[in-house]
C-alpha cells in the first residue's frame, strides 16, 4: 500500500471516529467552529457571481453537509450532491438532510454525473506527518484534475497556507505555497483563476472558471 492510500486510509478512521464522537457538529469534522466554516463557504461561493441563479453543485468532501445549511442561509436556489470517502460521515449527513429532495449524498465519486460547480473545503489539510510531503502535493493535483473534469462551470477549493505563522505550523497539517497551486491551475485548467488570501485565517481560496 503507497503512502498516500495509508493516509487516506487514516483519515477515513479518523473521520469515522470524530463524526461517530461529535455527530453532525464543527467537531465532527475536526473544524474549530461553525463561524471558521462559513468564512470558509463564504470564499468559496465567490465563484458564483449571479445570487438569484439557480445551480447545481458538488461538495467534495461533503462531510455531514454542513455547506447546505450556508447555501439555506444565503438563499441560494441549490441542487446539491455531497461526496465523501467515509461512509460514516455520508451516513450522519443522509439523516440530517432526508427531506430535503434536492440533497443527496453518496460514497461512490463514480455515480456523480458533471455538476455546475465543485467545491471542497479543507480536503487537502490533513495528510499525517509520516506521508511524503511531495507525494501529498501530487495526490493534491490530482484531487484538483479529477474535480476539474467534474465541474461544467467552475471549480472552488481552499487549503491551509504555506504563509502561516511557523511557531503554529503542525507536522501532520500540509501548508503548500498558495502562488504554486495558482500557477497549476492557471497553466493546466483554465486562463480565469483566481487566489484569495485575504480574509483573515492561515488558508487561502483558489476559484477556477471555465
């Protein structure tokens, strides 16, 4: 087994112990709060420019869903599809949204048929500190390729900065340089890229249009 099949073999247990621990809470998904998460959202729906559209979206890496309860608030007229490889996880998100019609979620990335936009949140921050940080960087572009090919309209994804404060920085967190991520998206997906950097927290927000 390579190194990046252990550590995402480790997070799918990690994630089943939180959630099983916490529920379908921040906690449960190992984010400091709900107010860091909507920052988060908030960055992330920049790729969205027109409020009153309606739009069809993949949350990869959905975890127990918590970017439908955002996407209520804001009054987003929405067709969601969340995507997770921990079946636990998937599980406490199927019960907490099973009347919502335009809500599903699965385990199987091979079922998801092309959304208008895909997002993923935090996908990329936990990697263990035995796991090559090289071979997390490829496993990192490969997770952005895989959903570029998934999105019809734009692509919206964040991750911990290479930027942040060292006293603080984690050896099992992966902090890549922001400006190398953009370089790669603007060079092999599309000219329309755009890197956010500004909105407080020790991560950054790329948004990649087609």
């Amino acid at each position: 087994m390579s190194s990046i099949e252990n550590a995402l073999k480790g997070l799918q247990n990690f994630f089943e112990n939180t959630i099983k621990t916490h529920g379908a809470d921040p906690k449960g998904v190992d984010w400091k709060d709900e107010a860091s998460q909507h920052l988060r959202f908030e960055q992330l729906m920049k790729i969205h420019k027109d409020a009153a559209q309606p739009f069809t979206i993949l949350d990869f890496g959905c975890g127990y869903g918590a970017l439908v309860k955002y996407l209520q608030m804001q009054g987003y007229q929405f067709t969601y599809t969340g995507y997770d490889m921990t079946p636990a996880v998937v599980e406490a998100a199927t019960k907490v949204f099973h009347d919502m019609p335009n809500c599903h979620f699965t385990t199987d990335l091979s079922s998801i048929a092309p959304q208008d936009y895909v997002i993923g949140s935090g996908l990329f921050n936990m990697k263990f500190a035995d796991t090559p940080e090289d071979e997390w960087y490829r496993h990192m572009l490969n997770t952005i390729d895989t959903m570029w090919g998934l999105c019809t309209t734009g692509l919206a994804f964040n991750s911990l900065t290479s930027y942040s404060d060292p006293e603080y920085m984690r050896a099992d967190l992966y902090y890549p340089d922001p400006t190398q991520i953009f370089d790669y998206c603007k060079r092999n997906l599309s000219k329309q890229v755009a890197l956010l950097h500004d909105y407080g927290i020790y991560d950054f927000t790329i948004l990649v249009r087609r």
